[in-house]
C-alpha cells in the first residue's frame, strides 16, 4: 500500500483511534501523512496531560512536526508548547510564544476558556521570572 491508499489507511486508523479515546496514538497516525488539521486539535487536547505524565518525548516530537507559523497562529497551541518549553532547555523561547498567545486572547471573547489560557500565561511568565531570578 502506497500514495494515496496509504494515507487513506492513516486518515481511517487516526479516526478510529480517536473514536475509541486513543488521541495520542491518533496524533501519531495523523502526522505520519502530515494531516494537520485532524492532528493539532488532537495535540491540544492531550498534550497537558501527557505533559503531566512526563512523556516530553512525544511531546516534543508533534511539536517537532509542526510548522512555527501554525503553532503561533493557535492560542492553545502557543500555551502548550510553552509548557513543554518550560520544562526544557528551551524555557527562555516561551516569551514568544505566551506574546502570541495573549495577543490573540486579548481580542477573543471573554470565554472560561480564554480565561483559563491567561491564567496559563500568567503561570508561565511567573515561573519564567522566578527562573531568571527576577521575583
């Protein structure tokens, strides 16, 4: 199997694994025919938990696998990587990404799920102040 019937296997095997709740492994198979669209709403909604499970790993492999432009173009998405970021030797590149994040959330309707994503900035530019030493 090859082309087109190969990525249709993997479009069919991403939707099955999800509809089973099999989102990483439908993360995988999505990116393998680099479907993104069926991919980084998968990413968001797991990677927190893998992130709090320690699988940096994969983690930093779908991040990997993203174009920049999109990452910065997705406020969740910006909030995700940054918490990967953060507990990597790339935390000093957060700053970027937390700027994209609240500057899309500032013109977004006020939502629990806006409010959630500023609390994260907040969080990590906290965090990211402590790290510098600037408390």
């Amino acid at each position: 199997m090859s082309g087109p019937d190969q990525a249709t296997g993997y479009h069919r095997a991403a939707d099955w694994c999800a509809s089973q709740g099999l989102n990483a492994e439908a993360v995988d198979y999505a990116l393998a025919v680099q479907d993104l669209d069926r991919a980084v709403p998968w990413i968001e909604q797991v990677a927190l938990p893998l992130l709090t499970l320690g699988d940096m790993a994969t983690l930093q492999r779908w991040v990997d696998a993203l174009p920049r432009d999109l990452i910065l173009s997705r406020p969740r998405l910006c909030v995700t990587v940054a918490w990967i970021w953060a507990f990597s030797p790339r935390w000093e590149d957060t700053d970027l990404l937390l700027d994209a994040a609240e500057e899309q959330l500032a013109q977004a309707e006020p939502t629990l799920e806006t409010r959630e994503l500023l609390g994260s900035v907040a969080t990590l530019r906290a965090g990211a102040a402590n790290v510098r030493g600037d408390i």
